[in-house]
C-alpha cells in the first residue's frame, strides 16, 4: 500500500499524512451495507410480500446511522427519536414507522456484530 507523503509543513509541524478514508477507524462502508441489504432484505424476517427494498431503505439508512450516532444507547431507548427521524426521512416508502422498525432494527443489530472502533 502507497501512503501519502507528507508536505513540508505537514514534516515542520510534526504532523502525520492524512489517513485514507477506508483505513480511518471507526470507518463504515455504507455503500457495502446497503448493498447487502438490497440482496438479503427479500429472506429477512420483516420482509413483506409485495414490497420493494427502495420501501425498506430508508428504514435500512435509519438503523446503520442510529447505531453509528447512538452514543451507545440501545435501539429502544431511542424508539420516539428514531420514529421522529423516520417520518422525517421516509420520503416515499409507504411503510410506516410501525412496519420500518423491524428493519431499522435488523441493520442495527447487523452493525452491533461488527468491529467498528469509535
């Protein structure tokens, strides 16, 4: 692997090259995640008949960020913000909160077995 090499300033100022992105702790592959989620959603125990992953995901985005941005709180501890966050970011998923919460709580526990350093 290539690293960066660091400027003249970067040198005087003691400073280290910039991390890249992929090696950064605590860097989660989104597009990875929602890409698993697109091809697993349809034998997920929240998946109804009839319904698209396009209906699912933003509950999907809803789960991997509240497990990334929870500040270590369980999922139902923030059940009312999560609702809230929901109906602001649903846009045209005919889903309910009531019906999205199984599967913003599936990419929750899926990003919990994962090792992600803070």
């Amino acid at each position: 692997m290539s690293g960066a090499k660091p400027s003249s300033t970067q040198e005087a100022e003691g400073r280290s090259p910039p991390v890249p992105v992929a090696a950064a702790p605590g860097y989660v592959d989104f597009d990875r995640e929602l890409r698993y989620w697109r091809s697993h959603y349809p034998e997920s125990e929240f998946c109804r008949p009839g319904l698209s992953y396009e209906d699912y995901e933003p509950a999907l985005k809803l789960g991997i960020n509240v497990f990334l941005h929870g500040h270590g709180s369980s999922f139902e501890e923030q059940d009312d913000e999560l609702a809230d966050a929901y109906y602001r970011t649903r846009g045209a998923s005919p889903l309910d909160w009531n019906e999205a919460r199984p599967a913003a709580a599936a990419a929750w526990q899926r990003m919990g077995g994962k090792s992600i350093a803070a």
